[in-house]
C-alpha cells in the first residue's frame, strides 16, 4: 500500500470514527477484525477518493442497519423444500479452497432458473451466502492459514446459457447491485467457463464497459477450464462442472456430496444447520407463516444500468438474427 492509500485509509478511519454506535457495531460485522483491509476494499472501489468511499461506506452501514442485516444469518428460508428449490434454481456452492487458501465458489450462471420462489427469496439467499462467507468462512481460512484473507475466487459456469436468461436480468442487477455497493472486492478473479456463443457475443460490447480494476480480475478459460484451475486449486476442490475432459456441464450427473450446488452438499448443509440453530426457537412454533426476509435494494450505479441494457440490446439482436424475435418482445428491464 503506497503512501497515498495510506493517507487515505488514516482520513477515513477517522470519519468513520465519527459515526454512532449502531453503525460501528454493523462495521464490526464488515471487518471481522481488520478494519484497516475493510477500509482499503472501500476506497479501491472509489478509485482511493475519500469523500466517495465514506459515503459508500455511510450508505453500506445505514443499508445494513435499516434492513437488519446483522441478523440475517438467524433468519432460516423455511421449510427446507422451500430451501431445496431455491438451491436447485440459483445456483451456487463453495467446492473447497484454492492453494493459498481462498474460498471457491462456484456459481450455474446458465443454468440458473430462479423460478421456484419469490424475488425476495432468491436476495435472502444471495446475502445469507455472503454473511456467511465474511463472517464464517473468510475468518476461518484467516485463522487456518496464519495470514488474512479477505477474499474469494469465483468460478462461473456459462454451459446453458440461451437468451431466455434475459428474463432473468432484472433479478441479476438487483443481486449485483447489493454486491456492488456493500461487498465491495470481495472476488480476486472470476474464472469464467464452459462459454457458449451467447456469452461470447455479449463479453464483447460489455468488457469494454467495465471499469479497468474489474477486467483484469475476469479470466474466460477454455472449455470446462479444468487445467488451468488446477494451478491454483487442488482437484478435491474443482466445482463439479470442471472435472470433466470435454466442455458443457451436466447439471445433474453428480452425486448430492459432489454436485457443490445441491441442497445435499456439505456446504450447503453446514450453512443451513448453521442459521437454524441461531434462530429464536419461535420461528419453528407451528403453523408456521412462510414469508420472505424483505431488504431493500440500494440504487445501481449508471455503471451497472448501462451494462445491463447494453445486454438486452445484444440479445434482442441475437434473437432477431436467429428468428426469435417475438418471443421476448416487450421485455425490458
């Protein structure tokens, strides 16, 4: 870290000083005891402007105290169909950890249906996941490898991917809007794999879009991008998806243990046993009342609006070059 970051870490950790207790309790939960590396990830994403990342930040703290995100980690999705449904339509799992120790998740992007529960589910989920990343997973690799790490690897499968994913957009924004804004650098590299034409055609007007700090971290491998990944991670912790010589994910050819997006996976089933057990015993008082755990969901960025739309335009021409045009006609975001 330069001077200069440094200087701007010292300005910020004294405004953020200046908040009132409840937000410094909340930044508690962010920090799990490095603020300092909290503080660096804020100002990262604000091009090191101070002013910037304090409101960020300000905005962060005040979202987690509104939506009592502190709490979401208590807050199970009930009953657990609801729950299997959920992880068999968004699907995401943590297969093991790279060599020097960071999480892997992995991410069905093109098989991802997000039809079996509300909107409102599907957020729940998305944040529970990163609660439980930051305030259990993250701080147990610090404590394993003797160093901190703050950071994960993502790797995402595009196998599947057709251009009725544009339904879907709305839900994706919403999800990486969250992220954007209150999980900031909290992914080293997406490793992207199994691409299809689609994906293809869309990373080429989107990358230009993205800023420079988010484009070096997307790597798109060849195939199921199993050689490259096993540079940096062992094959006990490759996602499923990436064991297979050939290319092109099936989605149900693991069993539950080995298919790291199922229900039945160790992780999911640690993280589920994990937010029942801090559940007041009053949320399993039968007959139960299923509802959704609402947060609001912060403004995107002009940054994030224009990717989207510059998508929807790239599929709409995909769809029409293809024959396809009425069938997402009138969609917009």
């Amino acid at each position: 870290m330069g001077i200069a970051s440094q200087d701007a870490v010292k300005q910020l950790s004294a405004l953020i000083g200046q908040v009132d207790e409840p937000s410094k309790v909340t930044f508690q939960n962010i920090h799990q005891g490095y603020p300092t590396e909290t503080l660096v990830r804020f100002l990262k994403a604000r091009e090191l402007n101070i002013s910037k990342a304090q409101n960020m930040l300000v905005d962060c703290l005040n979202w987690r105290k509104q939506n009592h995100i502190d709490d979401i980690l208590a807050k199970p999705i009930i009953p657990a169909d609801l729950y299997r449904g959920i992880r068999d339509s968004q699907l995401i799992g943590m297969p093991g950890y790279t060599k020097d120790g960071h999480p892997v998740f992995a991410i069905g992007v093109g098989l991802s249906t997000y039809d079996k529960a509300s909107v409102n589910y599907y957020v729940q989920s998305h944040i529970q996941l990163n609660e439980y990343r930051d305030r259990v997973i993250l701080p147990a690799a610090t404590k394993k490898y003797g160093r901190h790490v703050g950071t994960c690897v993502k790797v995402l499968d595009m196998s599947g991917l057709k251009l009725s994913a544009l339904s879907q957009i709305k839900l994706l924004t919403i999800i990486s809007t969250i992220d954007d804004l209150n999980y900031p650098e909290k992914t080293e590299t997406y490793y992207i794999v199994n691409v299809p034409y689609v994906f293809s055609a869309c990373w080429k007007v989107v990358k230009p879009l993205l800023q420079e700090r988010t484009r070096r971290k997307v790597q798109v491998l060849q195939g199921c991008g199993r050689d490259e990944l096993l540079k940096i991670m062992d094959y006990a912790s490759l996602p499923h998806f990436c064991k297979r010589e050939g290319s092109g994910s099936s989605r149900h050819s693991s069993s539950g243990s080995d298919d790291c997006f199922s229900f039945d996976h160790p992780f999911h089933q640690q993280l589920y046993s994990y937010i029942k057990q801090r559940a007041p015993s009053r949320e399993f008082i039968a007959p139960l009342k299923q509802g959704s755990f609402h947060v609001d969901v912060p403004e995107p960025n002009p940054e994030g609006i224009k990717i989207a739309k510059t998508i929807e335009s790239e599929m709409h021409k995909l769809e029409d070059c293809n024959g396809l045009g009425r069938s997402l006609s009138g969609l917009k975001i």
